[in-house]
C-alpha cells in the first residue's frame, strides 16, 4: 500500500526562482521583490526568494476565497503543533 499527499504541487504554480516568483507578482509586488533581492547579501537571498515565493504562492492560490471564508467562519481544519512537528520527522524533514 503506498500513500499519495493531499495536496500535490506537480507542477508548481509558482517555480522557486526569481523569474517564476516575479512573474506571479502584481506590478507594485515585482518591484518590491526585485529591489529586496537585489538589496540582499548573497546570504540573505535565499531568503528574500523563499519569502516572496510564498507571498506568490498565496496570490495565486485558486482556492484562497473558499479558504479565507473557512478561516472566518471557524471551519478551517487545524493541527497542533505537536502533530505537525511529528509528521516532520517521520517525514525525514527539519524540525528546529
């Protein structure tokens, strides 16, 4: 038996890069995106990409209204911390 995720991402909406990020931004987005990053340490890039590349992932999410409306509405589900941080490590992934 194999288990298959419940929210696939193939293909990404948005690719992790600073082409794919900024094309998903709206005009003012893009320019604030661009002067971050073009504001940024070579250690600090990574994260200017990482944090704008979810700021354009949410904007192009086709679900959000239904979302928004769910988090408004106190229907949204939720999970503790302590499950998250122990599906992460039977995951393999990072917890710190």
């Amino acid at each position: 038996m194999t288990a298959q995720p419940i929210h696939q991402h193939e293909p990404e909406r948005v690719p992790r890069n600073a082409e794919g990020i900024a094309a998903a931004l709206s005009g003012a987005q893009r320019m604030e995106f661009y002067r971050e990053l073009l504001a940024a340490a070579p250690e600090q890039a990574r994260g200017v990409l990482l944090r704008w590349w979810g700021e354009a992932m949410l904007d192009t999410d086709p679900e959000a209204d239904a979302r928004a409306d769910a988090v408004l509405a106190g229907t949204v589900s939720t999970v503790s911390v302590d499950e998250l941080v122990a599906r992460r490590r039977a995951a393999g992934l990072p917890v710190d």
